[in-house]
C-alpha cells in the first residue's frame, strides 16, 4: 500500500525504521527531529520530498531477538494477581530487562513468542495490513467434520459482524489440523473453531513468518540470530 502525504512525522519515522510511533514522539520532543532544517514538534507533518534529519545521542542501541517457548499459564499481557508473565519466569535468566513480546498468546495457548527490545518492528509485525504468516497446531476434543477444512479455510463468521480471511487449513488427524493465518484477531481459533461447533483443548504457535518453534523446550528461549535473524528482518521491511 502506497504511502500517502501530507503524513505526520511520528507515522513518517515508523515507516523509515527510525522508532516506533511512540518513540519518535520522544525523539521529537528532545528536539532531535528537524523537517527542512528546522525543528518539528508533536503532530507536524511532511511531504515527500521533505528532508527528514534525525540527530542521535549516544551510542547504537544494541537489539536483541529471541524465540520462547511459552508454557500454559504464562501471560504475556499485562498480569494480574497470581499470573506469571514472561519477564518473571525468565527473571533467573540473562535475558536483556527491557525486552517485550511481539503479540500475545492466550494464557491457555502454548508456543512461539518473539521477545525483543527493538519497537521499530512491533507495528511492521502487528499491523493486520502486513498479513505475516503464522501458523498454529490446535486439538479439538470432538471429531473433526469432513467439512471442517472446507468451512475453517473460507473463512469464519465468528460474531459481532467478524468474518474472518481465507487462510490455510489441514486437518492432521481426527481431532487435529494445522492452520495458517494472515490475521490476529482476539481469540481468533478459537472463535473460529467454536463457531464451528468444536472445543479447543490444546492451540500451539508452532511459527512466526520464517521463525520456528523447532525443539525448543518449553519455558526455555534461544537467539535468533545470522541467517534466521536477517531473512525475518528483510520480511519486515527492516533495514539492519
């Protein structure tokens, strides 16, 4: 989708990796952000042919990327009494203090969740008009309809007015399927599968565009890193 101008300078130095939207408030706000050589303030907005300058401090940040294994019971929203996110039940662990997971799973899901501190890709990954393949194992605990790959992979009414997008569906086994979605809707498998007349018993994120789950065990994270590291980056738009 083609960019569109006039555009404000937060969404401007989103889309060029600079920082997210949050943070080129931030850089703003310290003055280091100059549109046409002067200095831009909160909600200004520039043309194409703007000259953009983004005057650093300090050195490079140093970005770290990991793949997690998250258990059942671990949140990775904002946890309330008696929950355990991520950072606590990595806290024993070397993990850098200001990583943050790239989107949620469920408390009951299990599986693949990118930890990072680089917010440049958190919009590039999130935002539903990037479509980024992820894909998912999910049990069922009644026996699949021969239809059910049919129905799932046309797309769902899920309620509230919510169809959801074509994606792919294979079901593995009687009470089984893989499914790979473009989408991140809340609860979406579920819903989808509910709507479908069936219950969730198990829903694992097995993949995150090229990242993979792997033998990773659970509860436990590695680096992504060369290769891996470069080729999602590159999917994302993000220049290293």
């Amino acid at each position: 989708m083609p960019a569109e101008y006039p555009m404000r300078i937060n969404k401007y130095l989103a889309l060029k990796n600079y920082a997210t939207r949050r943070g080129a408030d931030e850089l703003i706000e310290k003055g280091l952000v100059y549109i046409n050589g002067k200095k831009a303030v909160l909600g200004s907005k520039v043309e194409a042919d703007d000259a953009v300058e983004v005057k650093a401090k300090g050195p490079a940040k140093k970005y770290v990327y990991l793949a997690y294994n998250k258990p059942k019971g671990v949140v990775t929203s904002l946890p309330q009494l008696g929950d355990i996110d991520i950072k606590t039940q990595l806290k024993n662990t070397p993990v850098a203090a200001d990583i943050f997971p790239l989107g949620r799973l469920d408390k009951d899901s299990r599986g693949l969740i990118i930890l990072t501190n680089d917010g440049r890709i958190t919009d590039r990954l999130l935002n539903p008009e990037f479509e980024h393949e992820k894909e998912y194992e999910v049990r069922t605990q009644e026996h699949l309809r021969e239809s059910f790959e049919k129905h799932m992979s046309e797309g769902v009414d899920i309620g509230e007015g919510v169809m959801t997008k074509p994606c792919t569906v294979k079901r593995t086994s009687d009470n089984a399927f893989r499914i790979i979605l473009g989408e991140g809707k809340k609860h979406q498998i579920r819903r989808m599968v509910t709507a479908l007349h069936n219950t969730v018993t198990d829903l694992r994120r097995i993949r995150v565009i090229n990242i993979k789950l792997g033998a990773l065990k659970e509860g436990t994270y590695r680096k992504i890193e060369g290769k891996e590291l470069a080729d999602f980056l590159t999917a994302l738009g993000i220049d290293r």
